[in-house]
C-alpha cells in the first residue's frame, strides 16, 4: 500500500481496489485513527484487514460526501471496525436513507447500504483527536451541499484530502457552482505541500497543488 507521509497511507482508489472505489485514505494517530472514506463496499473487508495491520484503537470514518464510490462501505466498515462515522448534516440524509439519485448509486448501477451517521459536523469546521494528530474537517460545499475536506499537518507538512474537489457538478447531487469556486478559494488558502486527491492520485509541493487547484478554477 502506497505510504504518503509518516502515518498516512492510501488503502484504496485507483491501482489498488475495484475500479468504483474512489481513494481511501488512513490517518494513523498513536492512539486510534482516521478514515478518509470507504469506497463503494464491495473492497471493504479488505480495506479493514488493513486498518487492523497498521492501526489500534478508536477509529473514525469520515465521509467527505454522499456519493456511492466514496461512502458505499461505511456501513460495512462501521460494522468490521466498531468505527464512529462523520458527515455533515447536509450530507446525512442521503447516508442514512441509501437515496440512489443523491448518493449517485443510480449512476452506477448499485444500492447504496443505508449508514447511521454518529457525528455529525453542523458547521464550517470541526476537529478529531487522533492522538499526537489533529485533523480538521473544512465544509467545502459544491460538488454536493454537504462535502468536506479534511487537513492535518504530520512530519512538517501540511496534508490535504481533497475528495472530489475536482467536481463535476449536477443537479440531482445539489451541485453549486458558486459555492464549489469558493470552496476552491478556501483550499488553497490552506498552503497544503501534499494533495490527496479522490480520483487523480498525490499531488506533491505546494506549487504542484497550487497549480491542480487552480486548473478548475479557471476551467
């Protein structure tokens, strides 16, 4: 599994899973950690039999928006982890129902397993404790109502999960253009060194992330 930086490693996405998964991401503490993401389901018990290799203790699942290919396995990681999952209220709806027109589960031809939200984020930030790791959550409405990015600086660097961040945009999900530009402002207003993206892999140095962010804003 390809290891991004000291504590955080990629367990899922494209290369390493089935071709519907989008990125799946681990952010080890030294008590506990943090998922970003779970797929689409069907790679789930693999994506565990990881987290048990490489993490102990309490385990968070953050889901940085509704979509099937990003949320499909959390009621199944929920379940293998005993993992508390995180959404914003926007988004909870959608995860907790299964709704196959705004999980985008239609699109795909599958059903998306209805998933108790147990934190919920109500507003523009949030922090989890992951022991010697603080990740925060940024609401990043656009590409759905209810997405997030998480951040966390490790190893002198400053790490950003930006699921999606790319867009598209539609309708049925409650896309926003204006609120995805301005999403985008807030991203690079962070100054990450390392990108990880939902779909197109590591951007690495801040000019390489810079410019990745910048290509949508100006597309």
């Amino acid at each position: 599994m390809p290891v991004i930086t000291e504590n955080i490693y990629q367990l899922a996405g494209s290369g390493l899973s089935l071709p519907e998964d989008g990125a799946v991401y681990l952010v080890k503490g030294t008590d506990g950690g943090c998922l970003i993401d779970a797929g689409a389901g069907r790679t789930a018990a693999k994506i565990a039999a990881q987290v048990g290799e490489l993490c102990k203790g309490p385990m968070y699942l953050v889901a940085t928006h509704c979509h099937i290919d990003h949320g499909g396995g959390l009621a199944a990681l929920r379940r293998l982890l005993g993992g508390k999952v995180v959404a914003h209220r926007l988004d909870r709806e959608a995860i907790e129902n299964g709704e196959a027109t705004r999980t985008a589960a239609g699109y795909y031809g599958m059903t998306f397993p209805p998933c108790p939200v147990d934190m919920v984020m109500n507003g523009e930030e949030m922090t989890l404790e992951l022991g010697g790791l603080t990740l925060h959550l940024l609401h990043t409405p656009g590409h759905t109502p209810g997405s997030i990015c998480a951040w966390t600086d490790c190893g002198g660097q400053r790490i950003l999960f930006g699921q999606d961040l790319h867009g598209p945009l539609h309708h049925d999900w409650g896309s926003d253009e204006p609120a995805w530009r301005s999403s985008l402002q807030k991203l690079l207003a962070l100054g990450a060194d390392i990108l990880c993206e939902g779909h197109f892999g590591i951007f690495r140095g801040r000019r390489q992330v810079e410019q990745y962010i910048r290509s949508y804003l100006y597309r």
